[in-house]
C-alpha cells in the first residue's frame, strides 16, 4: 500500500514563558498550580499535564488544552500569516 501525506490544520498556541500564566487561563486553559518561572500544571480532559517553561500549549479542535515540548512544535508547526 502507498502511503499518503497528510497536512496538521491550524491551530491556536502559547508558549508558556514561566510569567504568562494569567494571558493562559484568559485564553480558557484551567490552570492548576503555577510554580513561576519553572512550570505549571493544566487540566487535560480529566488528567493533569505539566507545562515546563517555554514549552507550547496548543488548543485542540475539540476544546482541550495539550502541553506540546518546544522542540517538537517548533519542528511540526509553523506561524500562520494573516493577510
């Protein structure tokens, strides 16, 4: 069988800075303990995840949040530009 090439939609993302913990539960994200400039812990569905500083949260096509490490975002997304 061949096999396809398949493209990721685009979706919304932060990069947690270890200070932006409030423009993160603005965006919607439940946060549950923020250790400043280190890490903080999300809700992912009914599992909590840790956000190291500068790694990315990304939101999901059905509302969930998903801590993603910098290094794997950075090498499978890439900035949309609006015109």
């Amino acid at each position: 069988m061949k096999t396809k090439l398949f493209q990721q939609n685009p979706i919304e993302a932060m990069q947690f800075d270890g200070t932006n913990f409030k423009d993160i539960t603005k965006w919607g994200c439940k946060v549950i303990l923020y250790k400043p400039n280190d890490h903080l812990v999300i809700m992912h569905g009914e599992v909590d995840k840790v956000v190291k500083k500068g790694a990315y949260i990304i939101k999901s096509s059905n509302g969930w949040f998903h801590p993603v490490r910098k290094d794997v975002f950075e090498s499978n997304y890439k900035p949309v530009v609006l015109t």
